[in-house]
C-alpha cells in the first residue's frame, strides 16, 4: 500500500483509515508526522474535520492517507488449541 496525498485524493467519509499530521509548523525543532487511524467525518469552512479511533480529534494538519489492511484470517489448523503438561 502507499500513502496518498490528501489533496490528490480524499478517503471515503466515515471509514477508517491510517492518516498522518504534521503539528505546528512554526515550533522548533520543526514538527514531525504523526500516524493516526482516523475518519473523515465532514467538511466545512474550516476544512476537514476528522475523528480518531480514540473519539478525539488528531492534532495537525492531515497530509497523507492509506487504506487500512485486511485483518488477519485465523489461523486454520488441526491440532487443539491448548496443550496439557
């Protein structure tokens, strides 16, 4: 997978997905990017607003985007799951 440019593309409103931020550009030493899982939850004047897996909303500009992966399958296996000593 890789990152895309959240101005070249915007992720679909209210599915999860892995952003990065940058904070604020005037600190020093400059900010770096931040991963977050976040949603796209609406526009307005301001801009994007996003909300985090966390039910807050991430710190900096968002920049970047992916999609997250599949969740793994279980493991398929014939053997029992609990060994006795």
């Amino acid at each position: 997978m890789e990152w895309i440019n959240i101005k070249e593309q915007k992720p679909p409103y209210k599915k999860m997905v892995l952003i990065s931020t940058i904070g604020d550009k005037t600190q020093t030493p400059p900010p770096r990017l931040t991963p977050h899982i976040a949603a796209r939850i609406s526009t307005d004047a301001d801009g994007e607003n996003w909300i985090t897996d966390a039910g807050d909303k991430p710190v900096g500009d968002v920049t970047h985007w992916m999609p997250l992966p599949d969740y793994p399958l279980p493991a398929q296996s014939s053997k029992r799951c609990c060994t006795t000593y």
